[in-house]
C-alpha cells in the first residue's frame, strides 16, 4: 500500500509526552539539606500577614518542614491588614502581625464564628534609615519625622525639616497601608492625633520592605523605614538614623535598647491562630514548635526575643488551647 | 474552501460527524466564553467600583492614593504613558530601521543569523528585562549619564521595554516591505535612484501602513507589559519627568494590590478592575487601529 | 501609493555614493543594537547566575539563606503547569481552529469570531489574571492552586494556538481534500484522516510557541494567586504553588546581591527551558516542512 511520507503517526508524538509526564510525576521527593527521619506528620498550614514578621515566619516553616518532610506551609505577606482579611475569610490558619489586632478585625472573626489565640514572639524596633551618603543626619526628632510623614506634608527636602540641613530633595519610602509597620508608625509618630492614622502617600510605598530596602540603598537622602530585621540583613547598604522622643534624647535601636524599651518605636510581633485550627494536630505542633523556640528564631532574624512575662503568658495561652 | 458541500458522504457516518461538529463549534464558541468572561468580569467589579468613587474624579484627578480615598487615575496613566512613549523612542526608530536593513540590504546569510536572534530576543520573558534593567541598566547606563539616578527609575523602565517589543516592531515592518513587490523597486533603480532612495522613498511608503501597524501594535504592547516597568520603575504614582525618577504604571499598580489581597468588594479590589478596564479599553483600540491598518495593505497588494 | 520618480538627470557623485555606504552603515548599526543588547542581557546574566548553578540549586527548596536556596518547588511548579495547560488548550484549540478552518461557513458569525481570536491574542496578559482571580480564584473559589494557575494560563495561550492551527491547516494543499472527499470519505474523515497528520507538525511548533509564552509569563499568576514562600511541590491541583518567574521576581526583588544572583541563575534554568522547548519547535518544522514540499 502506498503510504503519504507526510503522514505521521500520532503514537509517534505521544509517546515521548508520556514519558515525561510519567517521569516527572513519579519523580522522588527532593532530597532535604538535613534527611528530615519522616515524622509521619502530615498536613497543610496556610500562613499570612505581616511582612515584618514574615522572615521569623519562614524561618521557622522551612525548620519545621526539613523536620517533618510530609507537611506543607505556605507563608504570604499580604501585610498585617491583608493576612487578617484572609484569616477572616477563613483562607489561613495562622496571620502574622506586627501589631495587636484591631477591633474591627476582632469583630469580622467574632461574626465568622473564628475563635483564636495571641501568641507574642518577637519584638521589633522599628529602624529609621538613610542612604549611607546623608551625613548630615544622625539622630532625628518624632517632630521631624511627622513633619515628613503626616498625610497631606509638602515637605519637599531635607531643608523643609530642619533649616540646618541642605537643600536635597527627600526620597521618601515606607510601607502600604495593608502594613502593620505602616498602623504602629502612622500611630506613634506620623498622625498620633487622628482617628484614623495614616501617612503621606506621594511617597514609594511598598508591602514588600525588600522594595524599600532597594530603594533606600539606591538614592540618595533618601529615608525610610522598616522592621529592624531589615535593617540588621542590609547593614553595608543603610545607614541607620537615631530616633529622639522628646524624652530620652537620641537612642539606636539595638537589641538592648529595644529589649528594655529605651528605643521608643519598639513594638510587639504577634502571630495569631485560629482555635478551630489547633484540633489538627499539624497545626498544634507547628505552633508548639514556633512558641518553644521563638527567641532563637527572632534573634536569628535580627529582631529581638521577647520578655520572660510574655514567655510565660504563651505556655500558659498553649496549654490553655492544647491541653 | 469550508463552503464546498459534497453529496458523496456515507449515511450511516451522519449522527457521529454532527457530534463531532458539534463539539468543534463549541470550542471555537468557547473562544468567545473568554471575551464574554473578561468583559463581565471587569465590568462588573468596575460598576461596583464607581458605585464608590466619581468617575469623574477618576478620570480627571491626578491624586492617586487609595488609603485617603482619591482615586484620580492621571498618576498612573502618566506612568504608563511616559514609559510607553520612551520604549517606543528606542524600538520605532531602531526597529523600522532594522526592517529596512533586513529586507533591502541584508544577504541571506546574515538574515538567516539575524532573525532568529531577534525572534529569541522576543521570547525572552519580561521578568528577565526587569532583572536587566536593575543590574545593569540602571547601574551602568542611567548612573554613567545622571550619577545620582535612583534605583528605581522609568528612563531604564523605559530602554528595556524598547529592548522588548524592538523585534516586534522590526519583524512586522519587515514583512510589510518584502511584500512590496519587486516591480516597484526596480521601476526606481530602473530611473537611476540609489538603493537608499528606493528604500525610503519607493519601498517605506509603499509598507507605511504595514509599519503603522506595527508601531501601533508595539505601542499595545508596551502598554500591557507589566514586569518591566514593575521591577525597573517602582512604585511611585507621580508625575515626574525626570527620567531618573520613579513612577508607577497602571499594571504595576494592579500587581501590587493583587499581590497583597486586598479582600474582595473593598475599594482597592475594585480599583485594579477599574484600571484593568482602563487597559483592556486602551489595548482593545490599538489592537483594532492596527489590525485596520494591516487590513488596508493586504488590500493594496 | 505614490512613487516619486527620480529625476534622470542626476549626478551620481561621490557625495551620494559616500551618502549611501554611510546610510547602508546607520541601517546595520541600528540592527546591530538590537543584537548587542541581546548578548549583554545575556552576558550579564551568565556572568551573575553562572555561580549559582549547581545540583543543589536545582533540588532545594527556596531559604532566606541565599546558600542554601534552590529552585524545585518553582522548577516542578513550571512543569506541572506546563502540562496542565496543554492538556486543556490543545483538545479546545486544535478543535476550534479545526472548526473554523474546515467547517464554518463563510458568514459574518464566523469572522466576528475570528475577529474576537485576534483581539483576545492581544490582550495583555495581566487582564487574563485579573480575570483568572475573579473567576478561578474567587467565584469558583480555586483559591491559591495549582488549578487556577494552570486555567489561567491556558485562557492565555489558548488564541495562540487557535490562531498558529489555523495556519497550519491552511498550509495544506486543497486537493487533499477534495481527493478524499471525491473517493467517499465524509467531512470529518477527510480532515482526521488526510489534513491532520500533515498539519500536525505545524500544530505542535504553534502549541510549543505558545506554551513557551505562556511559560515566562509572570503576571497573570501573581494577580491569580501563586503564592509567596512554598517549601513543598504540590502533589494535587488543589495545592499552593510557584513558578520559577515568580520565584525569579521574588529575588530580583532582595536587595542583597546574593539574591540577584540566585535570580540569575533561576534566569538561566528558564532561559534553558525555553530554548529546548524552541529547539524542539524549530526541529520538528524542519524534519517535516520539507517532507511537505
């Protein structure tokens, strides 16, 4: 029979297809950097929320997952806003925060039927920063900052703070409103009056304090601010600014002056989790995991391990929702 | 050719050749799901979002800032614009030339090299441009001219979205002047013109609406792509003019929001479908002025 | 069109030859620029993501320490989508174009369709993630997964295909039709049997084209869900995932530069998947385009 050179078969096409499909999807599990021994724990975690507590977060689920190789954790950081938006929505188990949750929020989840639990496992000092070149500022009063920061300011350069300062512009950076770094600074600092508190929004503003770090380091005069974790993980890149009160005159936020509360943008890191959650037993041991070693995974970070009456408040809050 | 109809088919094949007709007309009708999907789904979120927000204010206000509640949208077009106009000052230019240089002057050989390069260069996914731009654009061209550029910056947003669309661009205006036939180019050499008169004054005009065309349709693309600019221009709505300063495009904008979940029927949810409506509006019209124009040289010749 | 006819009593001097050479130089460089940009886009991310490669790179897990980072989870992600999405667009495709192409009839229902197809391969491809988040995501509540990643993509590329089918199809002689219609066979069986095994390789380098579009595209799935930090492969289609031009984003976005170079690499493994997937386009056009002269 004479057969058309041009016709193909199609066995000929889907053989190699399957065979890729086949090999892909039989292919082994990766190999771990530690051969996690297969704790038989299996399960999903959803994590969401603050981007500053989100570098504590993925710490600890990458340990917990090398540790249990059958569970899967996802973190986001949809900002503090965002994460409990989700947790409402019943989207995640566990929202990251680097502030208290508002009433609003606790309202939503009282009307959704969501039950949870505060767990503290940090502390922040919230760095102001510089390009390394501003040699003219090293300490900066809460006045300057809100000048800079309120909403509707039109300061344009660092003259229009202080006259004693050249007339560069200001590159202004900070995070978005779905950030908790942007409730706890527009609080404190930039709209204490307000009911309402917001900052400036002419301004780069980003959820991901990765931008802001980029941006910061890439202009000059420019200022910025952020969990100081990102400031400790970029320090060739940034210079940091003192911070004045009023009160206290210039601190640097460190370890100890945030730890004893002398720096006075320190702030509390929380993770929130649902109760309903907890009755899984992955969610109960990977919050477990998290609590036992939460100083170990805040100061790996670079942010600061929390006070021994915190400490005590969460044993007491796990066994109270595990026991 | 699908209106030739043949009497010679076999009876009993009747009922599974209708099925099977069948179903074929329902995945080129599923092709028409997709548009109605795109066109209800921005719709109506954007309906529910100027339930909210004055249209006008929208349309007319250059104050963008969702958390105070001002949603003029100007910024963010400023941003897509600006940004569009500077690609299309790279790849206009540079891409209609390379089409005049690939389809009159070039010998095979280096057509034969050139092409596919540039047919890679097209293929390179937009992320990579934006890498591109933050690590060596900015660093190494924006910073050698204006030393104190910022890192984010819509001049460098700008180069490397030409870079993007430049194949397009040329390979489009390409093929509208080769299918300019040969007879008019000889009339011209015919008459004594140089090779670069026949090209400019024989060869482009005959391919202009080719080449409008593709400008058009790179001008589309430019203002679709989101990546680029996201990486390369960062997230400042403002209108600046300075090329070393930071802007925000209306898809950056839509990444940003979509990234951190704004929860759905909040206003910031609705306003990236609002602005995805802009776009599909701005995109949709480009797309049809070009495809009109391709219509009106395949007439011609 | 007008053609300007050159007066005949011009002067060939050596200023208009000299005119000449120097416009045929301005031409090639402006070529040229296209081209150098090309090699130092990839210079530079070769001279950056050259280090990063390693075994270990391509079977870790991303980290928040740049040494221990690798690209699995994004790598697996790219490929499950990648079969995903063609198992769904290419039956839709192929079939539509099939429809279009040998059984419409020539009215105006069928050219608004074709018209819609061409609009729809234009639309950028953030508008297909905004719709693949209120579709996928929220209203068929899909959530965060693969599934909705996957059905996004295949919107995306679908026109692709349809529109790459068509010309393929078109690309085969007419007489093979009419031959096998002539000697009995049905409509149907004259395009399965006879226009389809010769179109096929055309098909196969569209459908190849389109999914490496599709591939690099980052947009449409940060809108539609892909998630941030993803220690795991998904096993069903429900999971969280990513992609390999998320995970590329996400680093290029670290200031630290040991991140950027992480993201280089991540570029060169993409790159690399996108040449093989062109490589094997180009391949099979040739082995068989000249078989079909």
């Amino acid at each position: 029979m004479f057969r058309d050179p041009r016709r193909i078969d199609i066995a000929k096409i889907l053989a190699p297809v399957a065979l890729a499909t086949l090999l892909v999807a039989c292919g082994g599990e990766p190999t771990t950097s530690t051969g996690g021994e297969g704790s038989g724990l299996s399960g999903e975690i959803a994590v969401d929320g603050s981007s500053t507590v989100f570098p504590i977060a993925q710490a600890v689920a990458e340990d917990f997952q090398i540790e249990n190789p059958e569970v899967k954790v996802s973190v986001g950081f949809a900002g503090t806003g965002g994460g409990f938006e989700a947790f409402c929505a019943g989207d995640t188990q566990i929202s990251n925060a680097s502030r208290a949750i508002e009433p609003e929020e606790a309202d939503c989840l009282k009307k959704a039927g969501i039950g949870y639990t505060e767990f503290q496992i940090g502390v922040d000092g919230l760095a102001i920063v510089t390009h390394p070149d501003t040699e003219w500022v090293d300490c900066i009063t809460f006045e300057q900052l809100q000048a800079i920061y309120a909403p509707g300011s039109k300061v344009e350069t660092w003259k229009d703070v202080d006259p004693s300062w050249p007339d560069e512009p200001l590159k202004i950076f900070g995070p978005d409103p779905d950030s908790g770094t942007y409730d706890y600074f527009a609080e404190e600092v930039a709209d204490p009056d307000a009911e309402e508190p917001a900052t400036r929004d002419d301004m780069t503003q980003s959820a991901d304090d990765n931008v802001l770090v980029q941006g910061v380091e890439g202009e000059q005069a420019s200022i910025g601010y952020f969990g100081f974790a990102y400031y400790q993980e970029n320090v060739q890149g940034l210079k940091v600014i003192e911070v004045d009160d009023g009160e206290s005159g210039c601190v640097e936020p460190s370890a100890e002056t945030v730890k004893s509360n002398t720096y006075p943008l320190s702030r509390p890191l929380f993770f929130y989790v649902a109760n309903d959650a907890i009755e899984q037993d992955v969610v109960a041991q990977f919050v477990n995991f998290w609590v036992a070693n939460s100083a170990d995974y805040a100061t790996a970070v670079g942010y600061i391990e929390v006070s021994q009456d915190a400490e005590l408040a969460n044993d007491e809050a796990l066994t109270q929702l595990t026991g | 050719m699908a209106t030739e109809t043949f009497t010679l088919t076999s009876h009993r094949k009747r009922p599974v050749e209708r099925a099977i007709k069948i179903a074929l007309f329902g995945c080129a009708a599923f092709s028409v799901l997709i548009t109605v999907g795109i066109i209800y789904t921005l719709l109506v979120d954007t309906i529910t979002f100027f339930g909210n927000v004055s249209i006008v204010d929208f349309l007319t206000k250059a104050n963008w800032s969702p958390q105070s509640g001002s949603f003029g949208v100007l910024e963010l077009v400023w941003g897509t614009m600006i940004i569009t106009v500077g690609a299309m000052l790279v790849a206009g230019p540079l891409g209609v030339a390379t089409a005049v240089y690939l389809s009159e002057y070039a010998p095979a050989r280096v057509r034969r090299v050139v092409k596919p390069i540039l047919e890679i260069l097209a293929g390179v996914p937009t992320v990579v441009f934006g890498y591109f731009a933050l690590n060596f654009i900015t660093p190494e061209l924006m910073r050698a001219i204006y030393s104190d550029c910022g890192i984010f910056n819509w001049g460098s947003a700008a180069l490397v979205l030409g870079l993007f669309i430049l194949p397009t661009v040329a390979s489009l205006s390409e093929d509208a002047m080769r299918a300019v036939p040969s007879s008019l180019r000889q009339a011209g050499y015919g008459l004594g013109s140089s090779k670069l008169r026949v090209s400019m004054r024989v060869v482009l005009p005959a391919a202009l609406s080719g080449v409008v065309a593709a400008l058009i349709l790179g001008i589309s693309r430019a203002v679709g792509e989101t990546m680029a600019v996201t990486i390369a221009a960062g997230a400042t709505p403002q209108i600046a003019f300075s090329p070393c300063a930071s802007v925000q495009t209306m898809t950056a904008y839509i990444v940003q929001v979509a990234g951190g979940e704004a929860s759905t029927g909040s206003v910031e949810y609705g306003s990236i479908f609002a602005l995805g409506s802009t776009l599909f509006a701005i995109t949709l019209l480009l797309n049809s002025l070009s495809i009109r124009f391709v219509k009106r040289f395949r007439e011609v010749y | 069109m007008a053609v300007r006819i050159e007066t005949l009593t011009r002067r060939r001097s050596w200023t208009t030859r000299f005119g000449d050479r120097l416009a045929e130089a301005s031409l090639l460089a402006a070529t040229a620029v296209g081209l150098i940009a090309l090699t130092v886009l990839l210079w530079t991310v070769l001279d950056q993501g050259a280090t990063a490669l390693n075994w270990p790179f391509i079977r870790n897990f991303a980290s928040r320490i740049p040494e221990r980072a690798g690209i699995w989870p994004p790598l697996v992600g790219t490929i499950y989508l990648m079969l995903l999405v063609t198992a769904a667009s290419f039956p839709l495709g192929v079939g539509a174009a099939i429809y279009l192409e040998e059984f419409a009839p020539r009215n105006r229902l069928t050219s608004a369709i074709e018209t819609n197809i061409a609009n729809l391969a234009a639309v950028p491809s953030i508008i297909y993630g905004l719709l693949g988040l209120a579709l996928f995501y929220r209203a068929m509540n899909l959530g965060r997964s693969l599934l909705t990643g996957a059905l996004t993509l295949t919107l995306l590329v679908l026109p692709v295909i349809i529109i790459a089918t068509r010309e393929a199809l078109r690309a085969v002689p007419h007489s093979i039709r009419l031959g096998a219609m002539a000697l009995g066979a049905t409509r149907w069986e004259a395009v399965y049997k006879q226009v389809l095994p010769i179109a096929i390789p055309g098909i196969m380098t569209g459908t190849i084209l389109g999914l490496s579009r599709a591939i690099g595209e980052t947009a449409p799935l940060l809108v539609a869900g892909a998630a941030a930090f993803v220690a795991f492969t998904p096993d069903h289609l429900l999971d969280a995932y990513s992609a390999l031009p998320i995970q590329i984003f996400d680093w290029v976005r670290r200031p630290q530069p040991d991140f950027q170079a992480l993201a280089a690499g991540a570029i060169l493994v993409l790159l690399a998947l996108l040449l093989t997937m062109n490589a094997i386009a180009i391949v099979i056009r040739n082995r068989y385009y000249r078989r079909n002269r």
